[in-house]
C-alpha cells in the first residue's frame, strides 16, 4: 500500500510539474509577444517621426548631389577640390567613390579608403547597381561604419558613370534626434522589460545602429 501511496503519489507530482512547467512557458511566451508588440510599436513612432525629417534632408542632398556633379564635369580633377569648404557650403560630408567602390575622396577622412566590397557585399551590389543605372537614391537612415552613429546617405552617380557622389548627414549632432533618440528608446525599453537581453536594430547590411 505504502509502495502504491509512493507510485501515485509521484505520478502526480510528476503530472503537476509538467503542467506548471507548460503553464509559466505559455505565460512567459504571452508577456515576450505583448514586449514585443510594445517594442515594435515605440519604434515606428519614432521611424514615423524620422520619415519625415527625411523628406526636408533628401531634397537638400538632391539638390547637393548635382550641385557635385555640375562641379565635377566642369572641373573633373577631384585632387584640386577642397573638400572641407564643399561640406561647410552644402552642410554634408562629401564622399566620392569609383568604380572600385572605394572611397577615394571625402570631407570625412576617416573613410578615404573604404572598400565597400571589403566591408559590406550586400551594400556594395547595391551601389554598383546606382553607379550603373544613374539617378538619385538614399537608403533612410543609416549607420557610420567606424563610429555606429546614426547618419543619413545619398547617392548620386556622376553622368559619366565612372564615381558614385555619397553626401552624409550626421543625425546625432542635430536637435531633432536628441528629442527622438531611438538608442535612448531602446535602453528605456531594456530598463523597463526584464525579459529582454538586448535589442539591436540594423541597417541594410545588418550593421546595429550604435555599435562601431
């Protein structure tokens, strides 16, 4: 009888844990759905808000990008060019980069030398494909390699199609992204849900934004 009590007695503690054990797995898989939803739905606000300082900054780099390109076809030497005036009168970092995809002049002397094959292919397809076809493209909002800040980028093939003319806008330094700091968010949001380890949003290279 004792040994019965025993059998029993185990098969439904045994039972009770497992059901526990189901039970706190759906909770705790229900609380990460509502985190996530909440997590997601705090970055688009932000992403909206971004959207539309995006529209103000793209028609400046547009009109930027071709001011370059009338430049270069009037003066193609780009050794005579003072880079540093060219980003206090546009108010971007100029980036010219060949056929190579490598940087080969820029306001930002950090990247002279930047081989976008080396560092990021999939972004590297892409910007062959501009230099190809002509016309004006962006990406949103982007990553610095070398830093992890947070940067806006054009592009902007010359019409002769030999360089790529990249003009970048550093959106830390300015005061719209210290009212919608989305790498602030993200530590409120860490701070504020246990659950999470850490959230990282990429770029179209799969680069976190924030992270050198």
């Amino acid at each position: 009888m004792i040994l019965f009590a025993v059998a029993v007695s185990s098969a439904i503690a045994v039972t009770d844990y497992y059901r526990l054990r189901e039970q706190l797995s759906e909770s705790s898989a229900l609380q990460m759905r509502n985190v996530e939803s909440e997590v997601i739905g705090s970055l688009q606000t932000v992403e909206k808000a971004y959207y539309l300082f995006e529209q103000d900054s793209l028609d400046k780099m547009r009109t930027g990008s071709e001011f370059i390109a009338d430049k270069y076809i009037q003066s193609p030497r780009f050794e005579t060019w003072d880079f540093q005036q060219l980003k206090e009168q546009l108010g971007f970092d100029v980036y010219i980069i060949n056929e190579q995809l490598t940087v080969i002049y820029s306001s930002y002397e950090q990247d002279v030398g930047l081989n976008f094959y080396q560092c990021c292919e999939k972004l590297a397809n892409l910007l062959a494909e501009r230099m190809r076809t002509g016309g004006f493209f962006h990406d949103g909002i982007d990553v610095e390699q070398s830093t992890g800040k947070v940067k806006l980028y054009s592009y902007m093939a010359t019409r002769d199609k030999k360089f790529l003319i990249q003009l970048g806008c550093s959106l830390q330094e300015t005061a719209f992204f210290q009212h919608f700091d989305f790498l602030k968010e993200i530590d409120r949001l860490l701070a504020q849900y246990p659950l999470l380890n850490e959230i990282n949003v990429l770029n179209i290279g799969g680069i976190p934004y924030g992270r050198p």
